[in-house]
C-alpha cells in the first residue's frame, strides 16, 4: 500500500507501506516479527514491512523490491534496516513447519527424518512434540539472504541483533507473554 493512500487517523490492514512522496512518516507495528526499512538514498523513497515467517514464505521483501524498481529506484541506492525482533534461539518450530519455511522462503527442499512416533505427534497437541521436537528458525538470516538474493548490496543492509522475547523489559513479544502489545517502528523520508 502506498503511504498516501491511507488516510489520516486510519491505520492501514497491510504488511508493508511505501513512501510515494516527500516528507512521509510511516510507521508499522510489530511484536516478534521484523520491522524491515527501507530508504533509497538518492531519491528520499522509504518503505517498511511487518515481515515474518509467512511474510518470508510469501516473497514480501521480493515484491516490494520490486515495486522499488517499478519506481525506478536502483537497488545500489537501497539501504535496509532490520529491526529489533524475536532471535533463532527463542523462534522455535517443529520439523515439518522448518521443512515447508525452508522450501517456499529459500527455494530449498531439505530432508527430515521424523520418526513414526515424531509424525503421529505432528499434527496433533502434544506437549511432547512441542517441548522436545522443537527447531530453530532464523528469520533475520532468511531475510538477510533474500536481500542479498534481490541484489541488494551486503554493505547496504544494517540488522539489529536484539532479541523482542528476549528482552522482556524492553519489547513485547507474543511469542514470551501472548501480549496484544506492539512495538511502533517508523522511517521519515
């Protein structure tokens, strides 16, 4: 969604937002997923995502490069910030939700043994399967690598290194207190 079309005063139903004019604020709302900024240093164009594992699956960082080059923006000129969010170590998913992530935000199929006992649990509660079958997902390293694969430039990407779950005083994070609170990320042109 273009920052102009929403009105003031409304918030938006959207994961990204970009800037079509000068001067633009906008602002995105996030708990354990990433806020992804993004500013083109020669024409003051900025943009921003709520970028997590569905948003990875589905291409966001992709499409919204490409509504950059719709612009006519270079991807040189691209530089990307990604915010405080939750850390591999605290993201935690079973095997077959790693699998499927690795397979549609990377293109890779990856092999998972699961045991017979693993694939009765998998669809079901199991405190088991949760607590002892558990893997983690990177999220800033899969968003890392999908800007590096959209040619943007490694020297033009800055990645914050805190963790939302993590630090409890600092963020809130569904994932630790299944809090409604959010964090508000912003970018100015």
């Amino acid at each position: 969604m273009f920052g102009s079309h929403s009105g003031e005063g409304i918030k938006p139903d959207a994961d990204g937002l970009v800037g079509n004019k000068c001067n633009q604020n906008l602002w995105i709302y996030t708990a354990d997923c990433m806020p992804v900024f993004f500013a083109d240093k020669k024409t003051r164009n900025v943009a921003t995502l709520h970028c997590g594992r569905k948003g990875l699956e589905k291409k966001i960082i992709k499409n919204l490069v490409q509504i950059f080059d719709n612009l006519g923006i270079s991807r040189d000129n691209l530089l990307v910030a990604i915010g405080p969010a939750i850390s591999k170590e605290y993201y935690l998913v079973d095997k077959l939700t790693l699998k499927e992530f690795y397979r549609k935000a990377e293109n890779k199929n990856i092999t998972v043994n699961l045991t017979k006992a693993e694939k009765d649990l998998c669809f079901s509660d199991s405190k088991y399967f949760k607590e002892n079958s558990l893997n983690q997902l990177d999220l800033k390293r899969t968003a890392y690598r999908q800007l590096l694969n959209e040619n943007i430039p490694s020297t033009n990407i800055d990645i914050s290194n805190l963790c939302t779950y993590k630090l409890k005083n600092e963020f809130n994070s569904w994932r630790r207190s299944k809090t409604f609170s959010r964090q508000w990320n912003f970018i100015c042109s």
